[in-house]
C-alpha cells in the first residue's frame, strides 16, 4: 500500500523568453526557482545585460547572491560599505566563472560589446521584495547605461 503525500511535488521552473521583471540595477531578470518552486531558503535567476551595458550601482540589505556566467564577457566592481571606490579594482568575468555578492557591498557589472552577458543569480534567503535592493550613491564602472 503506497502512503499518500499531503504535499504536491514543487513544479519545475523554465526560462521564459521574455524578461519577468527588470532588477533594480537594470538588467533583465527570468524567474527560474523561487516560493512558486516551494524553495524557502533561497532563489535562482538569469540575468541578462545586452552588449555594452553598464549596470546602476545597488546594494542588497539582506540576501547574498553567488553569480556563475554562462555567456559573455563583462566587468563586475563589488565594494564593500565605507571603503573608498577608487580603492576596489573591477574583476573581469566570462563564462565559467562564479564570484558573490556579499550582503552590504556596493556593486556594479558591465557587459563587453560584442555579446550580451547572461548569468545565473542565486540569492539566499529567497529575494525578499521590491526594497531589498537600494541604490548606491556611484559604482566602480561609471556612468549606467539602463
């Protein structure tokens, strides 16, 4: 005799075509595993900057997120909170590679100009709202572009 379960199984998430939402620091967010998931302790995105953007300079008041780029290449500055902008050298990034975004630090990302850079974001604890991200006064990558 099979025991019945109370719970449904978590659906599976896809990446959509379009965009689910625009992030706070202008890139294109798809929604790939979240609470719809059943995921309580985390979440995962794709986000997308088209070629030569340059993202707006935020900061994040709860989450940390652990970045892993499957395509393009870019620059990602990460500052943390009193420490002078000119002190912190943006790293470059291209696929294969993973870095985080530790909560509290200031940071920015730009993508290169001949493809568009596309990562997945996973955010623990699961992003929580809209107030979550805030803006950073500038970044280390100048001007933004979205």
């Amino acid at each position: 005799m099979t025991q019945q379960h109370s719970q449904q199984v978590p659906p599976v998430g896809h990446r959509g075509d379009a965009p689910d939402v625009y992030a706070p620091d202008g890139s294109e967010i798809r929604l790939l595993a979240d609470g719809r998931h059943r995921a309580t302790r985390a979440s995962l995105v794709e986000v997308s900057l088209a070629p030569g953007g340059v993202s707006r300079p935020v900061w994040h008041q709860s989450v940390e997120e652990i970045w892993y780029v499957l395509q393009g290449t870019g620059q990602v500055w990460r500052c943390p909170d009193g420490v002078p902008l000119d002190r912190v050298a943006p790293v470059d990034v291209g696929p294969g590679d993973a870095l985080t975004i530790p909560t509290g630090w200031r940071f920015q990302f730009s993508a290169g100009e001949d493809e568009t850079l596309r990562f997945l974001c996973y955010t623990s604890p699961p992003w929580p709202g809209e107030d979550e991200a805030q803006p950073a006064e500038s970044g280390g990558l100048g001007e933004p572009t979205v």
